[in-house]
C-alpha cells in the first residue's frame, strides 16, 4: 500500500476510489465495513458529506448574522451623526442631549401631525429635567421618545427616570413676514404681512364681506395628561388692532380660540358673527370643542339673542365654551372707526380653574382697562392637546384684523406624588427588562461562540477543528 501511495499522482488521490485501500482490498460494497485504520473510505465519506452540509449552512447562516450586525452598527452610526445639543433660552448652560428621529411633517405624534419646522427626537441625557425644553425664541421641536423596536424596554425606563416637560414659551414682539410658517400657521383670508398678522383681507378689487381667517401656533399645547390628571397654567399677551377704515359701519370681531385639533383646518371657519370659530349657525353651537376669548364688534341681539342687549357700547369682550353665546361679558371700548390698539391678557390658573382677561380700551382720550374671569375646568372640554391662536371673521359690514404682537407661555406641572403600579404593569417591566438584557446577551454569546468550522486531518484520522473569531 505504501508503494501504491507514493507511485499515484497526488492529483487524484481525492478520488476515493483510486486511492491504495481501494487498489489493495478492492471497491468498498455496501454493508461491508474494513478497519484498516488509514485513508477515507465511502462508509467515511457519507459521514463528512453530512458534516459538510452542516458547516455550509453554518457558514452561510454566520454571513447573514455579520450582515445584520453590520446594517445595526450603521444605524448607531447614524443615531450618533443626528445627535444634537439644546441650549434654552437666554441661560445658554446645556439642558439636554437629544438625536433626531424625525422632521416629516405628516409624522403623529400622540396622534396629531409635526408640522412644518418642527422635528420629533430621543432625549438621552437631560442634563437639566425639570428645565423648559424649548427656547423662548426658536421653533418648537415635540421631544416625545420614539425609539426604534429593540430600544422599546429601554425607552420604558428612560420614561420612568426622567420626567418629561411640555412647557411652551415664544414672544413675537412684532410679528412680520420672517414668521409666516416659521412660528405662525395661516388659513383662509389670514396672511403676515409688515403691519403684523392679518387675519381678514384688505385691498381693492375683492369683496371683503363674509371671510374668516385663521392662525395658530405652528406646535400644539400640552394642556393637560391623562395619566396625572395634571393641567398647564398659561398666559398670554397680545396687541391688537380692530379698524373699520373711519366707517361707522363695521361687523364682526376677533377671539384667542384653544381648539380640538383633530378638526379640519380650513372648513371649520365660519365667516360672519362666529367670528371664525368653527359653529352650527344654526345652533350657535360649537362643530369641534373650542374654548375661546371673543372681542366682538357687533352686537346680535333680538331675534338672533347670541349676544347681550343690555350693554352699552355694543362692543363687547366675551369667554366662550363651545357656543359663541358667551359665559360672561363685559363692554369694550376700542373705537374701531379709528383704529386704536388694544392689549389683551388671559390667564389660566390650573389650581382654581380661573380663566381671567384683562383688557384696554379707549374713551376720548383716556385709556381705559377692563377684566372679566370663568372658573372652568378645560379638561372637561378639551383634549390634552390642543391647538391655539387667533381667529377672526366678517359678516355684512368690513373691519381690518390684526395682531401686532403676541407673546406666550405656560407651565406644565405634572403631580410629583408617587403613584402605585399596578401588578401587571410591574411585571410587564420586569420581563421587559429581562428580555432585553437577554437579548443582548444572546448577541454576545452568537459573536463569541459562532465560529467556522474546518476539516483537518491529523494522525491519518478525520478531525473537526473549531476556530473562534476574533471579537
């Protein structure tokens, strides 16, 4: 056998069927087994066929999962690439570190579209968490987390450790062009323009009878949390101007609204003594839940009975839920013939449920000042998120409509008590919890202990070796 092997050509000594065993005891028959100890015989070979098979689908399968990890670490490479920092306000000191996930402006959150300028991101570190997360002066950006699948247990906990804030702040001291669609929000007749936000057309060559125009804020507001029960104070000022361009004649007026958003944006604006505000003018009863501050230039009295009779001037400051006849009102001097500015602030006191406005007005040449409050619990009419801003509208008569200025801010403070978990939901976190360390772990384990696995022969015998990867 020897002397065989040394005289056969080492190129086809893989061919079992001419290697020296064969030459010597004859073709291997089925059944028969021959120990001689030495080479590979068909008995062995279907033996290494069925190993081979497991050490291609090994092999293959081992490709897929470095692929996978490959396409994983490309993802953190992009996390990191989009992670940002935040500075608020005027106090410049770092608040939080956040990444982007996502600036599409059909992306929901908590069910309601982004916008346009607004961006949805991760908070990672809050340096800060009880600070505002906006700053007064830039876009509002929603910092709810929206991690990727893997992440999910992990965000869990992120929720439990850090508090979330909605606080919202800006002041636009004079509003303008720059913030058409930066800041502000338009529909219907409203526009920007240099004189401030308009929210009725003015010009030549078009009927300004019967428009309405709308404008909100581009972000919502956080106004109250289902789980806490917890509601925002709020405050805003604004300068306005109502002016009829020296006519007696004018109709009809102007209101701050806080509104459903899951309304339409431009249908559910209703020209004429609705002054924009989305109403059955029939019923004079809301379409969509709103909540609004009317300033109303036109007194509707009998038969129509939407307004109150027995005030002197007509002009008139009204609180509105859901109806444009108005909880309370008091009488508003603002000389619209002339045009005189006015200033507005309103209030909400989350603690006594107080919604108060103050307001300016003229007589002669003095400037006068007014208030009128609700008490109203807006958890009982509106949703946790909302939209806000201006609405106004004409009816048979023409009147211009513009805010110059406007300012805003509000406090959201959820309930620091401590609240007891249900059972179930301590559960559900642990075997969150469990499952991704676990899942970890099992990555891990896969990169140490999925190797390749090679054929070798030592000592005449066949022997399988197992190569760890590096790591």
């Amino acid at each position: 056998m020897e002397k065989i092997e040394r005289e056969t050509p080492k190129s086809s000594s893989t061919n079992l069927k001419e290697d020296a065993l064969c030459k010597v005891l004859g073709p291997e028959k089925n059944g028969r087994l021959r120990t001689f100890g030495k080479g590979v015989t068909l008995t062995k070979l279907s033996v290494l066929s069925q190993m081979s098979g497991h050490i291609a689908q090994l092999h293959e399968e081992n490709v897929q999962f470095m692929s996978q990890m490959a396409h994983m670490q490309d993802t953190i490479d992009e996390l990191k690439k989009n992670q940002v920092s935040s500075k608020c306000g005027n106090d410049r000191r770092l608040m939080f570190k956040m990444r982007q996930l996502s600036s599409d402006p059909n992306e929901l959150v908590h069910h309601i579209p982004l916008r346009p300028n607004a961006m949805r991101v991760w908070v990672d570190v809050p340096k800060k968490p009880k600070a505002f997360l906006w700053p007064a002066d830039k876009v509002l950006m929603d910092f709810t987390p929206r991690p990727q699948p893997w992440l999910s247990s992990l965000s869990l906990f992120f929720c439990f450790l850090f508090p979330q804030t909605h606080s919202l702040s800006f002041n636009l001291a004079k509003i303008g062009p720059q913030h058409q669609n930066v800041n502000i929000t338009t529909f219907g007749d409203a526009k920007i323009s240099s004189q401030g936000l308009q929210l009725t057309p003015i010009g030549e060559n078009i009927d300004l009878k019967y428009r309405a125009g709308k404008a909100q804020w581009v972000t919502f507001l956080h106004l109250w949390d289902n789980s806490t029960g917890s509601l925002t104070d709020f405050d805003t000022h604004f300068v306005f101007a109502i002016d009829s361009g020296g006519s007696s004649s004018f109709t009809d007026g102007l209101t701050f609204f806080l509104a459903d958003p899951k309304g339409s944006e431009s249908s559910d604006i209703t020209p004429g003594l609705a002054m924009g505000l989305p109403v059955n003018r029939d019923t004079y009863m809301g379409t969509s839940s709103f909540v609004a501050v009317e300033f109303d230039t036109l007194r509707n009295g009998p038969p129509l009975a939407v307004d109150p009779y027995n005030i002197s001037p007509g002009t008139h400051v009204g609180i509105d839920v859901n109806s444009i006849i108005s909880n309370v009102t008091a009488p508003l001097y603002c000389k619209v013939p002339g045009g005189i500015e006015n200033e507005a602030w309103i209030r909400y006191d989350s603690s006594s449920h107080d919604l108060s406005v103050v307001f300016t007005g003229s007589t002669n040449t003095t400037r006068v000042k007014d208030t009128i409050h609700l008490i109203v619990d807006l958890r009982d009419y509106l949703p946790e998120w909302v939209t806000f801003g201006f609405l106004a509208g004409t009816g048979g008569e023409f009147e211009k409509h513009t805010v110059i200025s406007w300012e805003f801010s509000s406090s959201f403070q959820v309930d620091p008590r401590p609240k007891k978990l249900p059972f179930g939901a301590l559960v559900g976190i642990v075997v969150g919890s469990v499952v991704l360390v676990g899942g970890f772990g099992l990555v891990g384990f896969g990169l140490v202990g999925f190797g390749l696995w090679k054929r070798s022969r030592e000592n005449g015998k066949g022997i399988l070796q197992l190569k760890m990867p590096q790591i």
